[in-house]
C-alpha cells in the first residue's frame, strides 16, 4: 500500500490538472466522470490539459486513491495538488464560480 500512495502523490504532485476517474476524457464510462469532464470543459480546460488516471485499469490505484484523499467516490478532481472533491461538488463549484477560479 506505501507504493501504491507514493505513487499516487506523486500524480498529484506533478499534475496541475488531475482527475481520478472511470475511463478517460474522451470516453468516460460512468456518467458520474463525464460530468467531471463536461464540467472542466465548461470551465474553459482544454481535455489535452487534463491528466487523467483511468481507475478501472488500475485496482490498486482505484482502492488506494479513496485512502490517499479519505474520500469513498470517484471520480475526484485535484487542482495544483489541492484535493478539490467529486462531480458534485465540482458542479456546485462550477455554479458558484469557484472552479473557474481555481483553474485561473
């Protein structure tokens, strides 16, 4: 498990952009990731921009990043190695202009 988090910070460290999620940008594959991406493109983040770690290809990440950010559902957004949250919150972000913040 410590190689598993070292890895995972390591991600985040050096990512500016990163979402944790099921599938990728181009084809998510739970609705719950699309909407993290729809969202960062309504945001104005080009997908080329955003570093993404696809779980279902990776158990070990897909249990270890719920530890690394003590958060129990994907997918999850980190911004400049800050553990931003899940769509949900992204979206209430995103509504607020918080994200759009963020992301400047």
């Amino acid at each position: 498990m410590i190689d598993i988090q070292q890895r995972i910070d390591d991600l985040v460290k050096h990512n500016d952009i990163l979402l944790f999620m099921k599938g990728s940008a181009s084809f998510p594959q739970c609705g719950f990731s699309g909407r993290a991406v729809q969202i960062l493109k309504a945001c104005g983040v080009d997908s080329k921009a955003i570093k993404t770690v696809n779980v279902l290809e990776d158990d070990a990440i897909r249990t270890g990043i719920k530890t690394y950010s003590n958060w129990p559902t994907l997918p999850q957004l980190y911004l400049k190695g800050k553990f931003i949250g899940g769509s949900d919150i992204m979206a209430q972000m995103f509504e607020n202009g918080e994200l759009q913040q963020a992301l400047a």
